[in-house]
C-alpha cells in the first residue's frame, strides 16, 4: 500500500493503518529504535509509541514524505529512552559508539559552548552532506542517523566494514574540518 | 556542544535525506546479480527435492516446532543476550509493550491525546463564538494594535533564541519588547499588552526543568511605543488554555502524570500547583485545591483568575484528577475528563462544570446519561466495552450546560458511531436531557462545533467528504439534525507549523453574521460561502473555484473587518510545509462578499492587493488607498 493510501486510512481513524504502516515501515522502525536501545523490548514499545503519536498526528498532518515522519518519531522516542536509560546504566548500544565517534569530531567543548544552535549546525551539516559523494552521504546518514553499526551498513552498501569505517573515519574529519572553517570549533 | 547534541540536532535533518539512505543502494543490486543466479539454481534443486520427497515422513525435511528456536521475518532485531536492559520501571508505568495492545486501546479511546506534550494540547473549540465575532479573547493573536502602534510576535526560527515582540509604527519597526519566554499569544485590554509564553528549555517542552510552565508578562501601554512592564506570573504546567475578559485574565495550566504515563518529577510532593507573582510565590492553600472523582493519575488542572489592573490574584483553584480537556467561556469553565483503560479498569467521561466564582456547579457523568457502567475492572487480555460517549465539545448559556460529542459502537467489523447532544441544568427539575443521531455515514469524525446562540453547528467529516449537523438548543429541549448538504472535508487549515503556533490551526467557519458563514474548501483552494440561517436547508451560496492567487495557501489566521469583509493570511505554497517559516513570506489577503439581490447566490472575490504581514494589524487596513506592497 503507498503511503498516501495509508495516510487516508488515518484521516478516516481506520484502525488498518497502524497494521499497514506496521506492515511496511515496522522493520525499519524497529531496528532503528533497536540501533539506539540495544533493547528488543523496548524497541518495541518505542515503535508502538510511534504508531500512536502518528494516530495522534494525523489529522491535521499530511505528513510527506510518511517514511521521514515516522523515523524522525522513532528516534526522538528512542533517543529520549535512551537518555533515561543512560542515568541508570552505561548503554552498550551502537548508539553509544555513535555518540563517542561524533565526541571525537567536536573535541572542544568549551569552543562552542552552545552559543551554536541546533537548527544552524543542522543547516551547516546538510550544508556539509551536499559536499559529499552520495555514497559516502548514505554511509553518514545510516551510521548517525539511523544508528546502524558499521557491520550493517557494510552489508547494505556492500563494502566491507573495514571500508565503511575508513571511510566513516575520513568523514569525521571532514566535518570537523569542514565545522572548524565555519567558526564551530 | 558534544556527540549528543550533534546527534540529537540530526533530528531536524531534511526528511529528503533520511528518504534517500533508506532507499536500496546500487551496490547491493551488483551483489545481487552475483550471487542470485546461484541462489536461484539452490532453490530450484530444494523445490525439486521436497517435491519428491513427502515432508515429515522418513528421510523428510523436519522443521521445529519451537516457535522460538527459529526467528520470523516479523520478529525484528533480536536482543543481545550477552547485553541484558533493566529499564527504569519508574519512567514507563503505561506504554504500549505490543501492537495489539495499543490497538485495544485506540478502538476503546479512538482520539488519544497526549498530554506528555503539553505545549501541542490546546483546548478544543472553546466558549460561545458569536456570528461575526471577535474571538480574540479566547485565543489571543499573533499581532495586536493599540493607539496606531502594532506589536506583533514575529515567528522567526525558534533556535535563534528571539524572544521578542516587536513593535511596529507606520509598517516600520521602532522597537522591541524583549522576553526571557517564547512569546506564544498577545492580548490586549484597557491600555494593557499580555503576553503568554511558555517557559521551557527547548523544541520539545524539558518536563523535569524546574521552571517549566507558563509565563503572563502584562505591560503597561501607557505611552504605546514603550511598553513598561508591571507584572509578571509564571504558573506552573503546560498551557491549556488563557483567556481575557473584563479586565481579568484566566489561565489554565495542565501539570502531572501524563496519558502515557510518562512522569515530570519522581518525587509526587512535587506535583503541586505553584505560581510566582514577580518572582514571589504565591500561597496555594489546601481550600484551594479539589480532587474530581476518584483519580488514577496524579494529575492536576491549576486555574488562576488575575486583576490585570492591579496584578492581584482573584481567585485560584487547582483540579486533581484524570482531566483531559478544558472548555471554558467567559464566566465560567469545564474540565472533562478521560475515557481511560488503565492498569486493568476502564473510566468513562465526566463533565465537571464550574462558573466564574470558580464553584463548583454540577457534574454530568456520561455513563449515567448513558445508562453504562462508568468504572469497571477487566480481566487479562479483556477489551474495554465497546460503546461509550466521547465529548468533543462542552459550552453554557443561560445557565444551561451543552456538550456534543460522539457515542461510539464498536465492533469487530468497525462499529458505528451516533452524534449525540446533552443538555445539563444543575438546579432544573429535569437536569439532563440526551438526544442521539445516527447521521447518514456509520463512521464519522466531529471535526469541529461552533456555538450560536440557541444552535451548536457541528461539522462532521469522513474520509474526504466532510457534512454538517445542528443541534438546536432551547432550555433543556435538543433538536438535532442532520444536514444533506456535503462539503469538502475540512479539520483545519495546514499553515506554518511552526512550534508554538499562537493559533494553531484556524477554524473552519469564518462567521460573518446573519447566518452566513465562509468555509474553507481545499479542493480547490478558496472559501465556500454557506448561508446555514436555516438548519433544516442549509445552502452554499458560492463554491470556490480555487480564487487563492497562484502559488499561494490560506494559512491560520484570518479576522472578520465586517460583515462582507474579510482578511486571511496566505502563505506561499511553497513554504506551506515549511516546519518553520518567517513570518516575511506571509501576506494579508482581502476577501470580500456580494450576495445577489436575492440572496441564493453570491460572488466571493479575494482583493488584487495584499497587505504585508509584518507590523500589520488587518482591522487598520485601509481600504480606500492603495497598499504599498511592501
């Protein structure tokens, strides 16, 4: 079923549309919620949580694309578990190894000091993808978007995980270079 | 800055790319090709094989029979055994652990609402809005005039950190009222501008900040162009609803355990309505405070009535129990509470009203009006009876408090629904009268109730047809009707959906007086004008056929000039979609309204010019020169 067909099945409160978005987008929703959580169980309940702040969402939203919509839920409720998880215990997530990567690109902290917000670095990051072959764009965003470790994204792309994480690595640099002559570090 | 927030500010990244890493890459089809044909000889060789050979008998294939020892496809990613999660019990009291689960509970509750996220949960249609006219005092406004001065929230990109309320003479920026608060609404009465902000950390409302709440920052007017300010109040709880009239401003805070269970605090003491005048606490004493039936939640309505002419608090009453909506009108207010499945019990509905002295009147309890079990206890794996009353909208007049809502039928082929009507007099001879309708669709949606005086018109919609209802009101006595009239589906018009939105979506109706109500009509995009005098025929004078100026969408806002005139905000269509958006993009559009002289038909025209948006207040338009389309 395409998405606006599923979108129509929300706007008429049809119970059908959390089972055909779970249909086509579970999967992926799942192991994304999965990547961050290192938890099955609570993957699970992310996602269900997703499902109802879609049914919530729409109407009014017409959400498009819907596959966006709903990652972008997932991994706001993903990430916010994970944060209340982290003060109980150290995650052993790839999202933890994702977050100490990314620690290395921006290694000073006292340089910025939040006085960068949010919005622009994210403008300054597309900014910074544009720059880059597609291929290597797709490596950045399934490792630190979708949090999927390097050993998945090799089998998605293709390359060996060695490859990924060399080129991985070199990205990270880029970036930070690419933030450093942009006055964000 | 550091990885988290790096990571966490990916979350605002062009959906596009999120999109495109999702899409199957090219190398792994070059995989494919290599490895398929081999794949493609192994399958032919096993069909072969399994087809000769009868599955289970001597020699077969034999598969498990243990579900567990062999993964489905559906399974999803398998937890590391080797890396066992405690989740805090504590964060998670009422999450949805499976799909069926949170099935059961949409078909009990079909309109969950989540109050986690109390900056998105405004109240639904509020109050008695008048043909013609001007609901500011229940909604505010994103800008307001005073004395040829506007002041206006300029909705700019929330992360640059602009609080601010600019002021504007002649179309031309003079000054600012800076603010530690996201301006959300402005009101203005008796030379005062009020401001309301919400007072949180960032994007999404920060629930453990200490000073999470709502800010009411009051400023004298006395010389216009510098607006002093004279009070301050910061209630505590997320925004629920805010309302002037008289000269007192009301503000109703919505704090505690939220519908998914989700807790601010860990320590419960802290749940406890507080507000600061000025930075100094205000006593909330225990008198001040009631429990509403009997709750599941720790959960709190904290309502405030303020003197803005002297800053004195009149009257506060804060609200424990599992309230899930706020109706209020000038003099009086309503808490609703939730139709709840929890931890093994159902609640339905109860309406418990309350007038300006903030006394309580009455409660209407919809499983009495119903004749239902209103509590009950469900076994495991038990679903919640499949019919109950939800409200959707709750007004008074004369005394006499109206509710309209949907009485649900649920059954395992979908159910049908029923508008339904009640009438409530706390101190009548007969205090509650129901009345039910089965429209011509089994399943439909109040998109939205617009009270007149004697008559609720309410608009239905399913899928994308949407249709109209009257309930007509006289004491207690209800009529309700179904219109044969169908219409374009409309549950609000997409504007900027920019965080914080002061008005939220606009409201269908756009009512000019005498019946006659404009109507939006997104296919194709323009106003209908509806003449609904008569609930037994209701009329659509003129049909739009997309009269938007190319390139453009109706956005939120509009105000009523006159009963023929009226000014809507258009946005580029460009920009419709845009989570955030300058305010610069938008216009001000005119609309104006000709009736024929026999009133059957009508010409609805959208003037050639547009007003700017920016420091322009659409009641200064002036009408007779020419804008200078800044």
């Amino acid at each position: 079923m395409d998405d606006s067909a599923i979108i129509e099945l929300f706007l008429a409160r049809s119970e059908q549309a959390i089972r055909e978005l779970d249909g086509k987008y579970g999967k992926l929703c799942h192991s994304l919620s999965y990547n961050i959580l290192h938890s099955r169980q609570d993957a699970e309940e992310c996602v269900n949580d997703a499902y109802l702040g879609t049914w919530d969402a729409i109407p009014p939203a017409r959400p498009n694309p819907l596959l966006a919509f709903l990652c972008k839920i997932v991994r706001n409720l993903s990430l916010m578990r994970y944060h209340a998880d982290r003060t109980a215990k150290r995650g052993g997530g790839s999202c933890a190894v994702a977050l100490e990567e990314l620690e290395d690109c921006l290694a000073s902290p006292r340089t910025v000091e939040g006085d960068l917000e949010e919005r622009e670095l994210v403008r300054l990051i597309e900014g910074f993808l544009d720059t880059l072959p597609p291929e290597n764009r797709v490596l950045f965003m399934r490792r630190y978007w979708f949090s999927d470790s390097c050993g998945e994204v090799a089998a998605r792309t293709g390359l060996s995980e060695k490859n990924v994480s060399v080129r991985l690595s070199r990205i990270r640099k880029q970036l930070r270079h690419y933030l450093e002559e942009r006055g964000v570090m | 800055m550091n990885g988290t927030k790096l990571l966490d500010s990916l979350e605002y990244i062009s959906p596009a790319l999120i999109e495109a890493a999702d899409e199957p890459p090219m190398r792994q089809r070059v995989i494919w090709f290599k490895w398929g044909g081999l794949a493609a000889c192994l399958c032919a060789i096993t069909a072969v094989f399994a087809l000769r050979t009868p599955q289970g008998g001597p020699g077969g294939l034999v598969f498990s029979t243990n579900p567990s020892a062999s993964p489905s496809v559906s399974d999803g990613p398998q937890e590391s055994a080797s890396q066992p999660v405690d989740r805090p019990q504590e964060l998670t009291s009422d999450t949805y652990s499976s799909l069926e689960e949170l099935l059961i509970y949409l078909r009990f509750h079909e309109v969950h609402r989540n109050d986690q996220d109390n900056a998105a949960s405004r109240p639904k249609l509020t109050g008695k809005e008048g043909a013609g006219a001007d609901s500011a005092w229940q909604a505010g406004r994103d800008v307001v005039s005073y004395e040829g001065t506007v002041y206006q929230i300029i909705k700019g990109d929330p992360l640059y950190n602009e609080h601010y309320v600019a002021i504007f003479r002649d179309g031309a920026e003079t000054g600012r009222v800076d603010l530690d608060t996201p301006p959300e609404a402005l009101y203005l009465t008796d030379g005062k501008l009020i401001v309301v902000g919400r007072r949180q950390g960032g994007m999404e409302p920060d629930l453990e900040q200490k000073d999470y709440g709502t800010a009411v920052m009051v400023y004298d007017l006395s010389d216009p162009r510098k607006p002093v300010q004279t009070d301050v109040f910061h209630q505590r709880g997320g925004w629920a609803a805010c309302w002037v009239s008289s000269g007192r401003l009301w503000l109703v805070t919505l704090d505690g355990v939220c519908a998914c269970g989700y807790s601010r605090l860990a320590d419960l003491d802290d749940y406890k309505p507080r507000l600061a005048h000025n930075g100094e606490a205000v006593p909330w004493p225990e008198e001040d405070i009631c429990i509403l039936g009997e709750p599941t939640q720790v959960k709190y309505a904290a309502v405030s009535c303020i003197d803005l002419e002297d800053g004195t608090v009149l009257r506060k009453l804060a609200c424990y129990g599992d309230i899930s909506d706020v109706y209020f009108g000038e003099d009086w207010f309503a808490l609703v509470t939730q139709s709840a499945v929890e931890g093994g019990a159902y609640s339905l509905q109860t309406v418990y009203t309350f007038d300006g002295g903030m006394s309580f009147t009455g409660k209407c309890d919809m499983a009495a009006v119903f004749g239902l079990e209103g509590t009950g206890k469900l076994a495991k794996g038990e679903a919640a009876p499949p019919e109950y009353p939800d409200v959707k909208a709750v007004a008074r007049a004369d005394g006499i408090w109206r509710v309209v809502g949907e009485y649900v039928q649920n059954s395992k082929t979908g159910g049908t629904k029923e508008l339904f009507a009640v009438a409530y007099d706390p101190d009548g001879p007969r205090p509650i009268t129901m009345e039910r309708l089965r429209l011509p669709v089994e399943r439909f949606t109040i998109d939205d109730v617009l009270w007149e005086e004697d008559r609720t018109v309410i608009s239905t919609g399913t899928g994308q047809t949407g249709a109209l209802a009257f309930a007509e009101f006289s004491g207690t006595d209800i009529s309700l009707l179904a219109g044969e009239l169908t219409c374009d589906r409309v549950q609000g018009v997409d504007g900027i959906y920019w965080y914080g939105s002061p008005l939220g979506h606009i409201k269908p109706f756009i009512p000019l007086g005498n019946g006659l109500y404009l109507r939006y009509n997104g296919t194709p995009d323009g106003l209908d004008l509806y003449d609904l005098s008569d609930s037994a025929s209701p009329k659509c004078l003129y049909q739009s056929s997309g009269d938007i100026p190319e390139g453009a969408r109706l956005d939120f806002d509009s105000r009523v000039i006159d009963e023929s005139t009226v000014a809507v905000k258009l946005i580029p269509q460009a920009r419709a979609n845009s989570y955030y958006g300058r305010e610069e993009v938008c216009t001000w559009a005119i609309v104006t309204v000709d009736l024929d002289s026999e009133g059957t038909g009508a010409a609805v025209r959208f003037w050639d010019r547009q007003f700017p948006v920016t420091g322009t207040d659409p009641t200064d338009f002036n009408f007779f020169e020419p804008s200078d389309n800044r």
